[in-house]
C-alpha cells in the first residue's frame, strides 16, 4: 500500500510538473517574438458585420451594453445588431423600451427572442447565425464594453481569406474591486498574454474565449455551426474550424473592457462551467487532434491545450496522498532517497512563477512587488479549487448533463455595497463547502505533522490548502448567513 500511494504521488506531481514545463514552453515562444504592429484600417473595405449580443437576465448591465455597441465607429450601412435575449425578467422590457430611439439613429437592430431556449448560449448563437446578413459575426457578451474603434481595428485581419476568427484580450473594469477580483486579473492576464500570443507566435491552435472577437460566417458553417453539447461551446468550435484548416488571430494589444465576477460563489459557478466544458469538450476533440496531420509540436500543444485544467485533478490527488507519505517518510526512513527526489518538482514551481513573473511585467509598472503579493495569494486560490474543479471534470467527462449556470452581472466598478441587492445573487451553502471546510482541517493537521515530526517539506503546501479551503468554507458561511439576516 505504501508503495501504491508512493507511486501515485509521484505520478501526480509529475503530470503537474509536466503541464508547468508546457507553461514555460509558451513562456519562451511570448518573449521570442515581438508582437507586430496593428494592421492599418482602410476605409475602402467595408464588410457587412452583424453583432450579435448574446443575453439572459441581465437588466444591471443591458443600458452599459447597448451604449456601447449603438456608438461603434463603424457605418451602420454595414452593421447588423442583434439582441439574442433569452430573458425572463424585466432585461426584456428594457431593451424594448431603447429600441425605437435606437432604430431612430439609422442602426439596424433587432431583438430576437426564441420560442424555445434549447442549448443556451450556444443555442442562441446558432439562430441569430441563421438569420444574420453579415458575412462576418461579431460576438460580445453582456459583462462588456466594446472600444469604439473594435472593428476598425480588427475587421483588416480578415483581408486573408483563410482567416476565420480574431480574438482580442480582455481589460477589467473592476480589477481593484475586491481582493477576489485581483486574483482573477492576475490568472486572465497571464492566460491574455503568455498563452493566448505564445501559441499564436508557436504558430498552434489558439481558442476563441467566448466574447470579444469576431468570426467569419463561413468558417463557423464550414466547421458544423454553433454546437450545444458542451458548456464550453466557444472551445469546441475553435478546435473544430482549426481542424479544418481555418487560420485564427490574436490581438494582445486590442483590449475588450468587462466586469470580473465580484463574489466568489459567482467565481466557482464560472469555473465549474468552464472546467465542466472543458471535459466534455475533450471528450468530443482529441481524438480528431490525435488522429490529425498536424505535425508532432503543434499537435502536442494542442493536446496540451485542451488537457490543461485536468491539471487540478492531479494537484487534488497529490495534496490528499501528500498526508499519507509524511507518516510513509518517517516509518522508512530507508525511502529517504526517493523522497528527496521531490526536489525535482520543484522545477515545475519554478516554471510556472516564470510563466506568471513575464506576464506581469507585460502590464505592471512595478512588476516585482505585484508578483510578491499576488502569485502566491493565486496559487493559493487555485489550489482550493482543485476540488470544485475536479468534481466539474469528472461529470464532464462521465458525460453527466447538467444545465447552463450563467454568471451574475452587477454593473459596477466601484467598492460599494449596492451589488448585495442584487436579485440574481443569491448565496447558498452547499454540500461541498462543507467538505471543503473538512479539507480545511485535513490540512491543518498536515500542518501540525509538519511540527510533530519535525518535516517541514510539506509545510508551504499545506499552508497553501489550509488558508486556501479555509477561505472558501468560511465565505460561504458568511455569506449564507448574510443572506438569512
């Protein structure tokens, strides 16, 4: 038995370390190559865009949303929006209530409602593309705010025919929020930089990331339409188009505006979606990727692209048999040697603060103390969430169904507390928080053999899963107990 958990330790670790070493593979592609200069938008080439605006419940930000996409300068000749509204609130009302002074500028839009809602967002998708006039579709969720200048900055990369789609970074509205915001910007920011432009620059399979880019009509139906069998829609078309031999862009310097979730429940609800998504978009792709002709480094990295978050299962696993083998060093201290060996892990650490350290510098002006602070606070968010994000892979990949859970909008940039009025918030404890308050206390007691068997290899790992679970049972609790008062 000593063995058995032995070795699946050292396996976890070794797929954790392996994704870490990937990191920095990308990390050596970002700084290899500048990024080139914009394309210049000319005049002359004037596409027809429909811009569609998929929504569901979102009466906090519609007003912020429409005042962007209704001042874009773009000739509303060429320009179709449409509102792709699966709302059953007042959303619909007020979206109605704009739409004659809107039409009164000369913008063609117009607000679709469907009679059934089958496959959510990507449902909803599917029927605006069916019945859109743009030869190019542009996509923006409800959380953003379009730069006034988005297509004449993108729209000239798709002068290359076999350009199918253009990503372009996203920007926070409400970084500084909360501390829970900044932890999210500081991982988005490095996905937006070092992963999103070392692939480009790798010349792999890159992703569209669900808003805030623009695709080409033909390239969506070559490739078999929006799809709703997977929560992460957006991935699973790239992959699909890329395979067909579709050419994606990425802007880094072109940035989208939108607001992060600002309480953790919303967070989670996010991340399960996207983890969930993930799997099953696995399920569905990369057996297409394997037996593809791309050659061996950019079918790897595709590969690993879509394996990513499967990481979480292996951090999860390593921190529950990381317990075990304190009691396993010290009852054989002849296996001294082999654990000594978990000095090569520590590589795998030393590849990701890489990673994270060059993609602070591409956006801090004082990179160093911003990296002190936040990368070992991030590490130990996303350790805690190795669990909620292991359960969301496993029912994707056990291809258990579950429904669309969107995420909260709340429409506000500044710290205040108008946001807990809000009526699609509602905090809840569930089952899992209180297992995670249990991994709470698994941990700290890891913590306390740490001291008892004078072993300290452990100690900064434990510390991280201790402070980590501890913050997300103890939120939730306060939360749910807010929530009744």
């Amino acid at each position: 038995m000593e063995w058995l958990l032995l070795i699946l330790y050292v396996f976890s670790m070794s797929i954790v370390c392996l994704f870490s070493l990937a990191q920095l593979n990308l990390t050596w592609h970002y700084m290899r190559k500048q990024n080139p200069a914009l394309l210049d938008y000319e005049p002359s080439y004037l596409p027809f865009i429909t811009l569609q605006l998929p929504l569901f419940n979102e009466k906090y930000v519609i007003n912020r949303l429409l005042d962007a996409v209704t001042s874009l300068d773009y000739p509303y000749t060429h320009l179709e929006i449409q509102i792709l509204d699966d709302s059953n609130d007042e959303t619909v009302t007020m979206i109605d209530a704009r739409l004659n002074s809107i039409k009164n500028k000369g913008i063609n839009i117009v607000h679709l409602r469907r009679k059934d809602k089958i496959g959510y967002k990507a449902g909803a998708l599917q029927h605006g593309l069916m019945l859109a006039q743009g030869e190019f579709i542009a996509i923006f969720d409800a959380d953003f705010i379009p730069p006034k200048d988005f297509f004449k900055k993108v729209i000239p990369y798709f002068k290359n025919n076999q350009t199918a789609m253009v990503q372009t970074r996203w920007s926070h509205l409400n970084e500084n929020f909360n501390l829970l915001t900044q932890m999210q910007a500081f991982g988005l920011n490095a996905h937006f930089t070092i992963e999103q432009s070392g692939r480009k620059k790798a010349n792999s399979f890159i992703s569209f990331n669900g808003t805030a880019g623009i695709w080409r009509k033909e390239s969506i139906l070559d490739a078999g339409g929006w799809q709703h069998d997977t929560l992460t829609e957006d991935l699973d078309l790239s992959y699909r188009a890329q395979l067909n031999g579709w050419k994606f862009e990425y802007l880094e310097s072109v940035e989208s505006p939108a607001e992060l979730p600002i309480t953790l429940q919303a967070v989670k609800n996010q991340q399960f979606r996207w983890n969930k998504g993930t799997a099953e978009t696995i399920r569905k792709n990369i057996g297409k990727v394997i037996r593809s002709d791309l050659k061996l480094n950019h079918k790897l990295r595709a590969i690993f692209h879509l394996l990513n978050s499967t990481v979480f299962l292996f951090i999860f696993l390593a921190a529950l048999l990381s317990i075990p083998l304190i009691f396993i060093k010290n009852e054989y201290p002849q296996l001294k040697t082999i654990f000594d060996l978990r000095l090569i892990f520590l590589g795998g650490f030393i590849a990701i603060g890489i990673f994270y350290w060059f993609a602070v510098q591409t956006y801090q002006k004082r990179p160093l103390a911003y990296f002190c602070i936040y990368f070992p606070l991030y590490l130990t968010f996303s350790v805690s969430l190795s669990l909620h994000n292991s359960l969301a892979l496993l029912e994707g990949f056990l291809n258990i169904k579950t429904g669309f859970i969107r995420t909260p909008k709340f429409g506000i940039q500044e710290n205040t507390d108008d946001w807990k009025n809000n009526s699609y918030f509602k905090p809840k404890i569930s089952f899992l928080n209180f297992i995670e308050g249990l991994c709470m206390l698994y941990f700290a007691w890891g913590l306390n053999l740490s001291f008892t068997f004078k072993d300290y290899g452990f100690l900064p790992f434990h510390t991280m899963l201790t402070l980590g679970f501890g913050y997300l049972f103890f939120n939730a609790i306060i939360n749910s107990l807010k929530n009744v008062t």
